[in-house]
C-alpha cells in the first residue's frame, strides 16, 4: 500500500499522512482508528512495538528512607 492509497481510504491530506508516517505528528485515537480501518488491521498491531523504559530515579520518599 502506498501512500495515496492511505490518503483515498482516511480522507487524510497527503502531508497529514506524511506527517504521521515520518513521526512528526502525534496520533489521536480517532486518527489511530482511521488508519487501522485503512490499513485493514486491528489498532494494537500499529501499537505493537518495543521500546525500553528508562528507570525512573527514585521518589522523595524512597530518598528520605535511604538518609
């Protein structure tokens, strides 16, 4: 599937699909839904990555209790 064909099946602009592919816009749900409908898949599959969490430093509180 190319890009126009995204276009034709959202109603999208070509830069709104542009924008979504290249990362450079953040999703909404409904813009979600709208590619997956177009894409014919179900919406945890373009959800459906890896990436690792960065461990968070600790709290005030568990800092306190460390002193």
């Amino acid at each position: 599937m190319v890009h126009e064909d995204i276009v034709d099946r959202t109603g999208f602009t070509q830069k709104q699909v542009w924008k979504i592919l290249s990362g450079e816009s953040n999703l909404t749900i409904s813009t979600l839904e709208a590619l997956a409908k177009a894409l014919e898949v179900h919406p945890r599959e373009l959800l459906d990555f890896h990436f690792e969490l960065p461990k968070n430093s600790p709290t005030r509180k568990e800092r306190r209790t460390k002193s």
